[in-house]
C-alpha cells in the first residue's frame, strides 16, 4: 500500500528523542511505556446482545497521549477512500445511510473481529509507507497496538483501520461501480445497494472474495439480502418507505420505556440514577443528529413525566 502520496505535513522523526522532543515527554517516559505496552491498557468487558462480550481496551494517560499526538500529525492527515464513512470529521451514520436511499435493494454484510483482524505488522507497514525508517515504524507500531493487534479503544485504532482499508475499499468500490452498485463501509459493516437484485445476488460471492483476500473474515450469520418488504435497517438505522431515516419503533419503545423507569422507578440524586440518565442523555444526543424527529418527540415525553411527577409529588405533599 502505497499512501505517501496522499500525506500532507508528516512530521520528521528519526529517533526517540526526535519523538520526545515533539510529544514534549521524556526520552525515558517514553522508552518506559515501549517496554510495558501491554500494561498500560485496562480491559472492559462489554456485554453484547449474543450474551458474548466486546473487548475495549483503555490506555493509560500516558500511551493515550502519545496515541492523540500520532492521530493528530501523522495519521489525520492522511486520506482515506470516499466510501469509509466512520471515524470521519462532519461525517455521521445518518451519511453512510443516506447514500443508499434511492435504491431498493440492500446487502449488508459484516467483518468478524474488525480490530483484531489487524495484526501489528500491517501496523508497522502503514508508517513504513509514509517515509518512516525501520525502526521508528516499529515504535509506533509498538504504542498503537496491544499483543500484536490492533486494539479497540485505543484513540488511535479507528484512525488506522481506514487507512490500512484503503486498498480494501478501492478494490470493492472499483468494481462496484462498474455494475452501478453503491458501496460504503462504516467501520467493520459493509452496504451494497442496488435497483437491480440479480446484481447483488450475483456480486455476493466475489465481494466476499475481496474482502477475505485483504485479510479480513466476514462474518457469514450476518449477512443479509433486503428487498421491499423487508425492514430495511443499515448500520442500526431504518429506512422506511417514504425514503424518511430513523431509529425504528422499537428503539424509541426502548428509550421511552428508560425515560419512564428513571423518572418513577429510580431514586434521584443517586449514583445509579445519574449513570443512568448519562445514558438516556447520550442517546439523546447521538438523536439529535440523526433522527431529530424522534430527539424532540422523546424529549416531549421526558418533560411531560417530569410534570406529572411533579403534580403526583404534590399531591402527596398535601396529605
């Protein structure tokens, strides 16, 4: 893979003290944290639908800083393929989706263990490619992965799975487009769009091909053909009928259901009740620019129990 071409301002850094001089750490922090990678990662374990856990390891202050500084000057700059659209500035998962509502058809398919699947050596080539010597290649390489792989929670790992997929997403865009097929992939999920169904239906296995021949292995049970009738859901988000994008009935049940139990069921004030409600509040705001409609509807409903609250509360005060 070929990028150089596409980097603008790579700082110069021949050694570690080149290194250290630009962080503004010292030559022996950072000599320190290269020989303790692994530890300076916290795992959490976070429960998944299929009763599995999702792996997120959390950097020490010390390697996340390091991380932000080879994000902001060596990786942000450089550019990834139109098609990757997570993990970018101004880009949301409302844009991902919007590129495939005018055509019916939808295949959906899924990488198995995206960040994992990145192995450390392809870690070490990406720096290679943008003019870094062997040895300063392995040092990033070092503080941007976790065991030989590239880890999720790291602040620089999305940055670098769009630049390593570059490839990747110019071979399926390449051959998308011959076929008037719409491409995008958004992190570890693939959409492919069409009018014509035989297209997609005849694309599946040679789409599978390139995605396997990058490295990658997909994930077989998650692959799925929509056509009209079917619930149209991309990257968790509903397409309906009328071409509108939202996150579908049965998420808002969910959130409304939550909005009622933190207000009647749950003490305020207390620990649980403000984890909580940071919770709602984050949904809220991933709401409001994505499906503004269901943001201003949900937060109707939430000041509306807040007042019957209020009046039950009330009441009770009287007596």
């Amino acid at each position: 893979m070929n990028i150089a071409a596409y980097t603008l301002g790579i700082p110069k850094i021949d050694s570690l003290l080149d290194l250290s001089n630009a962080i503004n750490l010292s030559e022996y922090t950072l000599q320190r944290i290269l020989n303790s990678v692994d530890d300076q990662y916290y795992l959490i374990k976070i429960p998944k639908k299929d009763n599995s856990f999702r792996e997120v390891y959390s950097p020490s202050p010390a390697l996340k800083a390091i991380q932000k500084w080879i994000l902001e000057n060596i990786l942000q700059p450089i550019a990834v393929d139109p098609s990757a659209t997570a993990f970018q500035k101004g880009v949301t998962i409302r844009n991902n989706v919007e590129l495939h509502i005018d055509n019916q058809f939808l295949l959906c398919m899924d990488i198995k263990d995206f960040f994992p699947s990145i192995k450390k050596n392809r870690v070490y080539q990406l720096f290679r490619s943008v003019g870094y010597d062997e040895h300063i290649s392995l040092v990033f390489s070092r503080f941007c992965t976790y065991k030989e792989f590239l880890p999720q929670g790291a602040v620089t790992s999305p940055s670098i799975s769009n630049i390593i997929s570059i490839k990747l997403d110019r071979r399926l865009n390449g051959y998308c487009s011959l076929r008037n097929i719409v491409y995008s992939r958004y992190a570890d999920d693939f959409t492919f769009s069409s009018n014509n169904t035989d297209k997609l239906r005849k694309s599946i296995n040679i789409l599978k091909a390139i995605i396997e021949d990058e490295g990658y292995t997909l994930n077989t049970s998650k692959t799925r053909l929509l056509i009209p009738g079917n619930k149209r859901k991309v990257t968790g988000l509903i397409i309906s009928d009328s071409k509108s994008i939202s996150i579908g009935r049965k998420q808002r049940r969910i959130l409304r259901a939550k909005i009622h139990h933190s207000i009647f069921k749950m003490e305020k004030n207390t620990d649980s009740w403000r984890l909580f409600n940071k919770h709602i509040n984050g949904w809220l705001s991933f709401l409001k620019g994505i499906d503004y409609e269901s943001y201003i509807s949900l937060l109707k409903y939430r000041e509306n129990l807040k007042q019957k609250k209020k009046e039950q509360e009330d009441i009770i005060s009287v007596f």
